[in-house]
C-alpha cells in the first residue's frame, strides 16, 4: 500500500467536511435572514367555483318522443274510431273539424270510449294533470341537461306551444288543460327557484 493513497484519502476527507460545514453555515445565515425579513404565509380563498357543466340527456328525450307519439297515436286512433262508428261522413284528416265536433259536444260517445277516457284524464293516468306537467318539465329539463337557468327558455317555449293548441282548438281550451298549464309553471318556477331536483 502506498503512503500516497492515503495521505490522498485524507485530503478529500478533510475537503468534503469543509465542505460541509461551509454549506450548513450558509443555510444557518439564509434561515436567520428570511426569519427577519420574510412574514408568514397567507392561506387566501380561491374565488373561482366549480362551474357545473350540463349536457343534454339525448336518451332521455328520444325516449319521451317516442313514448308521446305512441300515446298520441293511440288518443288519436280512439276518437277517429269513436267518429268512424257514429258514421260521420267528413274527412278526420282534418284536425280542425275534428276538434270542433269534439269542441262542440256533437260525438255521441260509447260507453267503453268515455271509460277509457275517464281513465287516462284521471288524477293518476297518463294525461292527468300530474303526469303530464312531470313529462313537459323533465322534457325540458332532459333538452337543457337540467340547467336551471335554461328554465325560463323551456317555460316561454311551453307557454308558446300551449298559445298555438289553444289556437289549434280554435277556443279556449278544456279545464284539464288550464290546471296542467298552471302545474307545470309551478314545477318549472321551482325547477328555475332550485326548489325541486
């Protein structure tokens, strides 16, 4: 073993501790210096929120359409039958004619029809009024992705829809009609209000 080898080992030794002793005398420095001149640090709030994103549900509403024109199809397909038995002679393609003998009163109506028709317009059936201000809110609610700020566009266009049918019907429409209008303005005054899911 050679006497270089070591006297070169403890020279590096003796080098790394100089070393170190230098660097922990600086940090020791910088540490009383920040102390004196840094302030603590500040927790401050972040203003931003998290903006909720709302995306229409395509499911849900192609699923409603269809479920409506079936349901149409159907109340359709019972007052022609209801007018094809009483041998009425003018053309049921034309709503407007249709609507005013059922405006008027001048269907005799069976027995089996108005049971029927008792049955669906009841509190519980599919065109009471319950269930069917449900189906135009989440309609709506389904088109916007639930945005409750979208719900004052959803209510004018509901409210523009319910102008053109009483148009359609050519006067003011059946009571019916009225308490679904107005129980549907309620859901979607609540739905706008965040009162209900």
């Amino acid at each position: 073993m050679s006497v270089n080898g070591i006297t070169t080992s403890s020279q590096t030794y003796a080098a790394t501790s100089t070393s170190t002793a230098s660097t922990e005398s600086k940090k020791d420095s910088s540490a009383k210096t920040s102390k004196s001149t840094d302030s603590a640090a500040v927790y401050e709030k972040s203003s931003s929120t998290k903006k909720t994103t709302y995306t229409p549900n395509t499911e849900m509403v192609a699923k409603m359409k269809a479920d409506a024109e079936n349901r149409t199809s159907q109340l359709r397909s019972l007052v022609e039958k209801l007018l094809l038995k009483q041998g009425s002679t003018y053309s049921i393609a034309n709503e407007e004619d249709m609507y005013k003998l059922l405006r008027e009163g001048k269907v005799e109506v069976d027995a089996q029809t108005a049971a029927q028709a008792k049955k669906d317009i009841a509190e519980d059936g599919y065109w009471g009024v319950e269930q069917t201000s449900d189906r135009i809110v989440s309609f709506a609610q389904a088109l916007s992705g639930g945005d409750p700020d979208k719900a004052d566009e959803m209510m004018n266009a509901f409210m523009k829809g319910f102008k053109q049918a009483t148009k359609a019907w050519g006067d003011k429409l059946p009571d019916i009609c009225q308490r679904t209008y107005d129980a549907t303005i309620e859901k979607f005054n609540k739905w706008k209000n965040g009162t209900t899911e």
